[in-house]
C-alpha cells in the first residue's frame, strides 16, 4: 500500500450564484466522482441556513478538478434579505 492511498483526492466546489455566490470549497471525492449536488451551512442574518446547491459543469484547471455548483433556491431555506433592527 503506498503512502498516499489514505489520502482523499480532492476537487474544488465553484458556488456561481446565490449566499455563496464567489466561494469556493475543497471537498474529497467519493468512489472517484465528485458529488452532483452538494448542501452547505452558513450563517445569514445571524441564522443558520441550509443551501443547496447542483452541479453545472466540471473542468480541469492545471490537474485539479473543478465543479461548478448554482444555487437550489426553492430547496434551501429562504432567505430573509431583510433584517428587522434590534
């Protein structure tokens, strides 16, 4: 067995729309693919929300793949653009 082969390969998740729009996440693949539709946590407002996200296209950048994701809107938690003062 060699040194790497408890080392997940990794591909960088593009988040193109949505809260999340411009951010990017190291994720592992799993049994060699990458996932076509992926959740994330973030903080907006100050609540905790839940995202999803789906797959739009994968590329190569020097050997490292890339996937980039749009927004789910009508499956994440809603957004509450907003914010009642305190």
């Amino acid at each position: 067995m060699s040194p790497d082969s408890d080392t997940p390969t990794l591909y960088i998740a593009e988040f193109i729309d949505g809260p999340l729009e411009g951010q990017i996440d190291s994720r592992a693949l799993v049994r060699g693919k990458h996932a076509p539709r992926i959740s994330m946590v973030a903080a907006v407002g100050g609540l905790e929300s839940v995202f999803w996200y789906d797959e739009v296209d994968e590329r190569d950048v020097s050997g490292q793949l890339r996937v980039r994701y749009a927004f789910d809107q009508g499956d994440s938690d809603p957004i509450d653009t907003e914010v009642e003062p305190l």
